[in-house]
C-alpha cells in the first residue's frame, strides 16, 4: 500500500524537529455550489532542522513519531519568505 503524502506551507516551527504544515484543498459547497477552502494542519518530522516558516514542503506518511506526529518530511519544494 502506498504511503500518503501531503504538500502544504510551514506556518510554525513546532520544537526541535518538529514542524506544523498547514494543507490547504478546495472542496464544492453542497448547496451554494461554490469552490471553498478547507485547512488541515499536520506536525511534520524534520530530522536535520532545514526547514523555515514559509517553506512549501511534501511530507510522507510514516509510523507514529508521537502522539500526534505521523508524517516525515520527504522534500523541500520552495523556500518561502517568514509569514
């Protein structure tokens, strides 16, 4: 079974080796028929520490690390600017 993965923007640096990203998808409303944004925030695991807020990044699905950490960082795709 392939692992997940996901691709969003670091909004905090959650820790030492820890990261919060935040995913953003577009859904269809029900009724008003209208493309919305929903948010989901994951805690990433980031061995070496490279990563900075802003930075748009893909993290791959893993065996829990902590309570609530389950994804490992996979890949930086383009560093950003500190929101």
């Amino acid at each position: 079974m392939p692992k997940r993965q996901i691709t969003g923007t670091v909004i905090k640096i959650a820790g030492d080796k820890t990261a919060t990203v935040m995913v953003e998808r577009r859904v269809l409303h029900p009724r008003y028929h209208k493309t919305v944004k929903r948010f989901k925030k994951y805690l990433v695991h980031d061995e070496k520490n490279e990563i900075t807020l802003g930075d748009t990044v893909t993290a791959v699905e893993c065996r829990p690390l902590s309570k609530s950490k389950n994804f490992r960082l996979l890949e930086i795709l383009k560093r950003g600017e500190a929101l």
